[in-house]
C-alpha cells in the first residue's frame, strides 16, 4: 500500500514538472502524466517554483547560463570591493603612521560615498541606455522589477539582472576617487579631500564612462577599453597628478635640490595590499566580461595574473640593477603596473601579449616613478606612475597587440588622450577652487605633528607610544 | 541552399544531444547512433558521468540550477568564514596590545569549537526537520548520501546538498559566540569563556535558532527574519550585554565618575577588520538566499551595500557633528551597524528603504555607544550597541520596511524580545555560574599587566620591546 | 519562406529540450514540436550569442554544468592564490621585525616567478596529456583556441577551459617553493633563494606532479593523492628540511645546549595568515574537485573543514597539556596541520574520518615541531612538521580511512616516500651546489642586523625606530 502511495506522490511530482513545461501545451499534461508514471525509477524531483519554472521552461540552458553569469558577476563585485581594502591597506602602508587613520578614514568614506551616490546619480549617468551627450545626466536607479530581473535584462551579453549590473559598477566607481586619496595623503584636508572625491566620483567620472562604456562618442569612434585602463585607471592617475599639482609636495621631501625618500610605516600592511589588489583584480577584469562565459573569462583570468607576474618580475630586475637593491616597493608597483597594463585588452590578446604588455608596464613604472621624483611631483605611493601612465600605456598596447584590425593604435591614442586630458583638467580645476575657497593643505604643524592627531585626535598606534614619531 | 544546410548541421546537432540523453533509452540509442554518425562535423562531446548524466536527464535546467545554487552557497560559506578574521581583527585592534595574542586565540578557538560542535549537536537542534520543541535536541550530522547530495535534498528552494547546508549553517553558528567576545575582551579568564562560548555556541544557539529557522513557533507566528538581526546578532549582543554586567567594566575606565578612553591598539587592524566583515556579509546575507536565484540574490548584494554605506556615512556624520572629531572608529561602527540592521531584511525591502534602514542604524549605534558608556556598561569593541541594539532595530524595521502584509510589527517585536532576552538570561546564568565556580576575571595584576603574559606567557609584538606598554 | 524556416529551427530547438524530459517518455517528442510552435505566448527570449547558441545546442544541460564548472575552478584558483598572501603574512608574522622586508620580497617574488615559469615550461611538463618518463619535459602553454575553450576539452571530469586548467595548476605550483620559503628564513642569501626556488618550482615539482597528476608510474600503480599532501605539501616539507640541514640553524637558537626561543614579531600577521590559508584550503581542496559536481565538492568543503577545526583542537589542547600554556602558534600550526592531513583524501573519507585525521595531524605537528627542536633543526615556521610530516600523514591516512579497496596502505607509504625523498635528495643537491658556489647563507653581522637592512637597505617599519630591535 505504502509503495502505492509513494509512486502515486511521486508521480504527482513528475506531473508538475511536466505541467512547467509543458504548460504551453496543455494537450499533453494529461498523457505526460500518464505515461510519467514508469519513469519512477528516477529520483523524484521535488516541486519547482513557478516563476522559476517558467523562466527555465522558456530560456532552456540559456536561463542557467544567465544564472551562473549573474552570480559570477555578483562575486566579482566582492572582489572588486575588496579592492578598496588593499588600496586602504597599501596606501597606509607606504605613508608614515602618523597619518594613518587619515588615510584609513579616507578610504572607508570612498567606499561608502561612492556606493551611495552611484546609486544616486552616476550609473544612470553613466549608463544611460541611449548616450546623453558630452557631460552625463544621471538619476536614482530605480526599484528594479520584472524584466530588470530576469534573462531579458541583458540577454547573453550582459547576462545579469539590473542589480547586479549596478553594484559591480559601484564598485568600479570609487575606484577613481581611491587612486587620488593615496598620491594626495599625508598633506591634504580631510574635509577638502571628501568634497573634490565626492565630486569626481558622482560626476566627472560617470561622463568619461558614458563616452566609451554608455555608448558613446569614444566607443562609435571604435574605442576600446575592456576593463579600464583608461576609463578607471588613467581617469584617477591624471585626477591625482592634478591634486598633486595644486597641493605641491610634503615638507621635507625635497630639500636643497635632493630628494629626501619619506619612508613608508608597514611593508606588511602594503604588501597586503598588493595581494589584495592582484585578488580583486580578477573580478575587476574577469567580471568585465559580462557573463560567465567559459572561454573569454579563463583567457582573462590568465592574461591578467600572466602581465601581473611579468609586470613583477620585470620591475624587480630592473629596479635591482638600477638601484643596486631589491626594492620590495618597486616589485609591488610593478604587479600594479602590469595590472593596470593588462585591463584595456585583458579579453582580446593572447596569453605571451599579456606578458610583454605586462613586463614593459613593470619597466615603464619603475623609469616613472624615479623620474616624477626627479622633477619634484610627489606622490607618496606611485599612483601616478602607476595608475596614469600605465593606464595610458595598456590602452596604446590594445592597439599594438590586439590582432582585431577595427581596433587602431590612432583611435586608442584620442581615446586614452581624451579621458587623461578631461580627467586632469576638471580635477585641475576642482583642486584649484577648493584651494581658493576652503584650503587644501593642513597647516606645517599639523604636516609635522601627522594629520591622524590633527584632523581626527587619535592615533593609529597609541600603545607604542612616541617611539615611532 | 546555405540556408538548408544550416538546417541541417542543426538538426544533426539537436541529433547529438539525442544520442546523449537516450542512451539509457536503448530502444532509441542504436536508431540515434545510426543518425548521429554523420553529425561528426560538430565537435565530439566527450562521456559524461553516468550519474551526472542521469540527473540531467530528470531534471533538465532545473539541475544546472541546483548546480549553481549549491556551488553559490559553498562560496557564501567561504565568505562567511572570513568574517571570523575579521572579528578577530577587529577585535584585537580595538583592544590594546597587550591583550592581542589572547583575542586571538579565543577567535581561533570559537571557530574551530563552533564547525565541531555544530556538527556534533548543533545542526540538528537547531534544523530538527520537525520543530521539537523549545529546547531543541541535536545529534551529530550523518555521513549523507544518495538523495542527501541531489537536488532531491531542497530542490530549488534550498538549493544545496545536505553537506552543503550543514557548512553554511556552521560558518553561522560560531558568529554568536565572536561577537561576545570583543564585548568582554582584555579582562575574562580565557578557560572560563572557553566553557561559556562553547555551551552558548553548542546549545543555547541551536535553541532560539529553531524558533525560527527550524520551523518553531516563530516561525509558525509570522516573524521574519531573513538572515539573523535577531537571531544571530541580536542573540550575540545580549549573551554579550550579560557578560559585561557580570564581569563589569575593565579596571580605569570609569574612574571618578568620568570615563577614561581606552584605546585600540592599531587601527589598521581594526579597519581590516571591517572591510572583511563587510565582503563576507556578501555570503551571510546573500547565501542565505539559499540558492542562487537571480534576481532576489543581485537585490540582497545591493540592499546590503546600500544599508552598510548609509549607515557608515550617517554614523561619520552625526559623530563628527556630536564629538566635533572625524571618528574612525564610529565610521568603523556605522558600516556593521548598517549591515546588522539590513540583515533581517535584505530580500524583502527596496533599495531606499535600506538606505533609510541603514542610516538610522548608524544613527543609533552612535548614540547607543555613547549611552553604554554613559551607563558604565564597559564594551571594549561597541558589540553590544553593533549587533544587539542594532540587532533589534533591523528586525522591526522589517515590520516598518516590508511591502508585505505577512509581516507585522507586532510580530516582530515579539520575535526579537523573545530572542534577545532568551540570550541574555540564559548567558546572564552561565557567566554567574562560572564567575561563582570557577571565577570569571583574571586578577587585577594580570589584567594591568596583559592578558598575553597572563595567560599565554607571550606578547603579540615581542620585538617593539616594553615600548608599547 | 524565412518565417518557415525559423519556425522550423524554433521547434526544433524546443525539441530539444522536449528530448530532455521526455527522455524516458519518447512517444511525446514529436508532437511535442508540432505544438510548441503556439507557445510564442511566454516572454520574449533575447537574442542569444550564436556561438553560445550553438554550444547549448549541442551539449544541452552539460554545456552550463561546464561554465559553473569553469567558473568554479577560476574561483578556486582565486582562492589558491590568496593563500600566498596567507603564507607571506604567516611566515613574517613568525619572524622578526628585522627580516620581514626580506620575507615579503621572497614570496612576491614565488608567485611572479611561479606563475611565469609554469607557463613557459612547467604545465606541460606535468601535464603532458601522455607520462613522458620520469624527469618530464615541459614547453610553454600553447595561445589556446578551439576545443581548448570548449567543454570538449575535459568534458564533465575535467570540466574547464584549458586556460582554467593551467591558472588553478599555476597556483598550486607556486606553493611549494612557498613551503620552503618559511623554513629556511632570516638567515638565506636573497639571490640564492631566488635560484634555488626558481629551479624547485619550476623543473623539480612538476617531476612529481606527473608521477601521479600525468598518469605517470605512481598513478599507474593505484596511489591516490588528491589534492596533494605528498605532491605539494610533502614536497614542499621536505625540499625545506634539505635546505635547513645544509643552511644550518639562526645564529643564538641553541646555545649551550638549550633551545632559545626566537619569538614571531607580530600575531596578528601569523594570525591572518592561517585565516587566510585555511579559507585558501577550499579553492585547494574544492577546486581539486575539477568540477563543480554538487556532492563532492560539498563533501570536500565539510572533509577539509572539520579536519581543521579538529586539528586546531587537538593541538590547542595537547600544547597546553604539554607546555602548560595556552599557546597560539601551536594552535595555528594545527589548523595547518589538520589542513594538510585531509589534503590527500578530502574526497574519498567520511566526515568523522576527516575529524580523527584532522585530530591526529593536531597532535602530530605538536610533538613534530618540538622534535625539531630537540635535534636543532631549525624551522622558523614549522613549515617542516606541518607540510612534511602531516603531508605523509594524511597520504597515508587515505590508505586507512578510504573506504576504497583500490587504495591500499602499501601503495600510499611507497608513493608518498617516493615523492619525499625526491624532493629531499633533489633539494639537498641544490641547496649543496649553491652553498658551495654563490654561497647560501647571509654573513653573521647580516643576520644579526637582519636581513631587511643587509640584503633591501630597507625597513618594513622605519617608523619605530629602534624600538623593535
């Protein structure tokens, strides 16, 4: 009896399954039942939800491969947020502990700002759906619903719900702001810095976007940038070169015609950042992709960790025999640079471009780095070097490596030019007026004493007492 | 003519996918043979598992989905474990160094004491299957098998094996017992919060757990919580209220009527601490979605995000207005107020309104923190405040929040007193039963001098010698 | 005529999945077809991607197992990679302030130097599709295409990109010079151990790898070594006691006969190293999986992690009973240890076997490592006793707990002493011709002042002054 009933229920369950798909065939569901009945021998599949079952019935594998791309795209967001950490982590770490919990504080306000008024303004801004000229209007995203959240949305393309496109954007989006905390740190005002961030990240940024990513001007020009390189990194290398302009450099880093190297407080806490960085950039490049699709996603996880790793290698040989030392903070600009090197093409060179793009990133940082100190710009971690001119570097190397013939080194060049070029002059300007209007700069005292105690009352290390002033 | 051809390598493709899936149907399997021989053309699929191949067979899509949900969930469990190194580090960096070997030791305990004794007791009292009453009983987890790793075990509502299940609640289950330990931190006797985490981690848990979770009589009642205001951080906050008033508060802190900061040893650490606190809320509130549904798993990552960077900026804010100082750690505070208060409701609210639930939460745990200090109630880490106060206003502000109309206040008022109060009387009785048997607080000497030498003979920093102290 | 055709093509693909589920039920699928057609009801699909199109077409269901599959490795290997950083933080974090410079270095170093090697030789040598002998032969990765990028290239075993394929072994490979790089610390020349690891990595482990991993003679013979307890850990173990043995102990470490103690400068950082190790451990053990099969990875997730927590336990436990202290390094070495132990059969072993291996490898490491020291072989980190000594342990363990008959106890011992001694011998070899040509040891005066200022001309905390040293 009892067997009875389990292949009755079981059947029953075989039933719904069938009613699901074949619920635009209603003549069937009756014999489909019928003829279920000996298929028992299959584990009984348990009741589907119905707007599940309904999307599956209709999208076939496309619905799960919309699936597993959404959720690929969800996790790269979280790498990419824990790219804030390592930019938090490395930009303390190469600055003096004295201005720690500046720099800390910077970072958490980024992430949180840039979130937020992402959501507020920038992705609509920046992904308007139709381009909206030059400079970008943006809205609140909306309660997403219906379409917003199924296969519909972007298709196989950019498989992904709408909340899924916004949040990975989010995090991209404070990026820019992220890269000019560190080349400003240990001289810039707190409030002044949380204003001009604000600023780039809800509304400079999102204009540069739209021009390639929002369909724009850049991207009908026949533009590319996969991930960035100059839509994210050079934006925030040309932003923070501007900051460094106005602020001019820390007291005491040149004095009398020499360069007076101000030592980073905790290598631990930089070569954490790093790795974070390298880490997060898998989401960063890999997540570009826009779905989950096997073959473009595996090339780009190894053309990005293949130019990180040369990018490495090549700054730590190169730094050596220029400097006679093996520099550990050269080998980790280095892996940024080639990084950064590598996010313009990531999806569309071969596996040994990526290491040359790569390792010449590595040399060009190095080369960079040593000669923005020799005509006194002062950036204490190499976001300029790194971010700016690597950026620019990985967009020409599209051009040069990618075997596509609609891609030309000439339209790279306007492109990366345009986007550096506006990043600087609206930064220039934003700098300049905050300096005219609030200051820019905390006073000598406070330069001297560390801006952990004067702007926030409070040190990073309280417990070691004055031993490390 | 090309388009006949088309046609044709197509159905000679659909033919290969026949050949595949009919091969249990022998009848078929030689006529398909016979026909796919000419498909060569297409690229030979290679065998497939027999089991794999069986289960695709039955469940078609539905499988995949199983597949993606269940990876998705394992991933959520990799998350939520991460959250552990961030309570260590954010514990041990808000406490001074010389307790910092001793936090972490306790951290490095719960969760290896919480995976074992949750798979011991824990899972099954606290997931019984059938509610078993108020005081649940567990039993160790089995050896699954069979239908135990199929999507015969949830099917797509709980999508996931059962050992899948088991780890994420796992992950949960030791959060509890973190929580209080960053509020009774630098002067507990290690053996004796040894005993009480593991009894609050292995019994008392499991128990309001099943009210809920379990399908008791919470749950029978309507209260909703998603993922744990109440049940998982609102239970911690409580058992770590009780805990402080039994221990009372470290020895200089309220001298003469006013308080005297004690400050945390590395802010570093600290931030550390809640950038990963934050990436590993992705898992605890995303994976409990419990499969990897498009839709409702992109809207938990944003409702997330958005409550966590609300409440970070209103919390930076409404200190830097009230302590005229720009507050790392109150910045620190606001983001994990925002993410407890989403956490009841992260699939059920719209965006805005998690910002607004955000908001308030970095709001209350601002004054909450200053309050318990005002009150003499001594949480080194603001624990209390963080998960128990704001515990409680994420699972009402379901009941204000939610479009739907299951949902009351009422309900959820109930619901989270009768949590939060189990918690703390059951832990207000053990630590009054340890502190009368085996003593709670390590002596006055041993709290002045460190609880690292105390208790482990070790300093955290041995090479900065006596500076630190 | 066109509209025709598309109906045609149309039905045909919902055949298709008709074919799916009424696999069992055959009379159906035709008329199936006839009338789908009607079914035009449902929401719009979008267009999809025609080579995605085609793929799904062709492999049906298997095709998105493939992409999570893929997905799920690229993933892992993420993971993987992160324990890097879990092992340059762990291994600083044991040593002094004065070398963490040099530490840092050595291990950003190991992951360029890994990645770039195992591409330019060493994926193929160990991998070379058939066992070519035993000193294999590699030649650098080919620019994958085609069937490289297909589910044709693994099917459901093997079910990646080739490119998945060698990131997620490129990471793996990096480990073990890693291993090494712990053991033999604050007293090995820079550029010897550049050398040394560079031949290690890059020619010596993939030897063994293709033993097993390439079908070689060990895998002929029926030894199981899943994710590598003898091929990577035990490698790495006993490449590390070679080069102890020729290098020789720290200067100060035992004098007069007696062990003294050189104390680890920063918990946290060792701390946040095993975290990040143990989370790592998933990508390792899960990733190992080669698949994102629901039932076994869910196994290996719940093996690996109730064998760490056991481990952590016995050896918290057992070091306290033996040294009469709550001591944390033993604590992380024996998460570690219980790690490494379940490595060789995290999916083949119940859940309660993995909790006694895991247990047993706790208590192991813990007489290990005080052994070691008996017989002053030097190992900073315990890297020895935690990656060799376990490494065999939990090789051996599959040959008692595997409810397998195919794996025997005999054919364990035999493969995981193979792999050992030729490491060993190997390692030994190198380390010697090094020593006696370059030179493998920093001077006396080097090591006293550390290797940070002897060998980088660089502080990892300048900030401190002398404080720390």
């Amino acid at each position: 009896m009892k067997n009875w009933l389990k292949l009755l229920s079981g059947s029953l369950k075989l039933l719904c399954v069938f009613g699901v798909l074949t619920a635009t065939v209603p003549v069937f569901a009756e014999e489909a039942a019928a003829e279920a009945a000996p298929a028992e021998a299959a584990p009984a599949a348990p009741e589907i939800d119905e707007d599940l079952a309904a999307l599956q019935a209709t999208h076939g594998p496309a619905f799960d491969f919309f699936t597993v791309s959404n959720l690929w795209i969800l996790i790269a967001a979280g790498l990419v947020f824990i790219m804030h950490l390592g930019f938090a982590t490395l930009e303390s770490g190469l600055c003096q502990s004295k201005n720690t919990v500046n720099i800390l504080y910077k970072n958490v306000f980024i992430i949180c700002m840039g979130v937020f008024t992402y959501a507020l303004w920038g992705f609509n801004a920046m992904y308007p759906g139709e381009f909206n000229g030059w400079l970008a209007a943006g809205s609140p995203i909306g309660t997403y619903e219906g379409d917003d959240l199924t296969f519909a949305y972007g298709g196989t393309g950019l498989a992904m719900t709408a909340f899924t496109d916004f949040i990975f954007q989010a995090m991209f989006a404070a990026t820019a702001a992220t890269i000019v905390s560190g080349a400003v740190a240990e001289r810039i005002k707190l409030s002044s810095f949380m204003i001009i961030a604000t600023l780039l990240v809800a509304f400079a940024y999102p204009i540069t976007g739209s021009w390639k990513w929002g369909e724009g001007w850049l991207d009908a020009m026949g533009f590319y940038d996969f991930a960035g390189s100059s839509l994210v990194h050079g934006f925030g290398g040309f932003a923070a070169l501007a900051g460094v302009l106005v602020l001019g450099p820390r007291a005491g880093k040149y004095v009398g015609g020499k360069v007076k190297p101000i030592l980073g407080h905790s290598m631990p806490l930089a070569t954490i950042g790093v790795f974070l960085l390298f880490l997060g950039w898998f989401g960063f490049n890999g997540g570009s992709v826009l779905s989950a699709d096997p073959g473009l996603v595996s090339l780009v996880f190894v053309t990005t960790a293949i130019a990180a790793c040369a990018g490495g290698l090549a700054s730590m040989f190169v730094s050596w025999a220029l400097i006679k030392k093996p520099d550990l903070s050269m080998a980790l600009n280095g892996i940024l640079a080639g990084l950064v090197g590598i996010t313009a093409g990531a999806d569309s060179v071969s596996v040994w471009s990526a290491a040359l793009i790569g390792a010449l990133a590595g040399l060009i940082v190095v080369f960079s780095i040593l000669w923005f100190d020799k005509v006194k710009i002062d950036d204490p971690v190499g976001a300029i070097s790194v971010h700016g001119v690597c950026g620019i570097w990985g967009t020409l190397a599209v051009g040069i490596f990618s075997p596509s013939e609609d891609i030309t080194f000439t339209t790279q060049l306007i492109g990366t030019l345009s986007i550096c070029a506006f990043a600087f002059i609206v930064s220039y300007v934003l700098f300049f007026l905050v300096k005219a209007t609030l200051g820019i700069r905390v006073s000598a005292e406070e330069e001297n004493e560390g801006l952990d105690i004067g702007e926030h009352g409070n040190e990073a290390y309280p417990d070691f007492g004055t031993a490390h002033k």
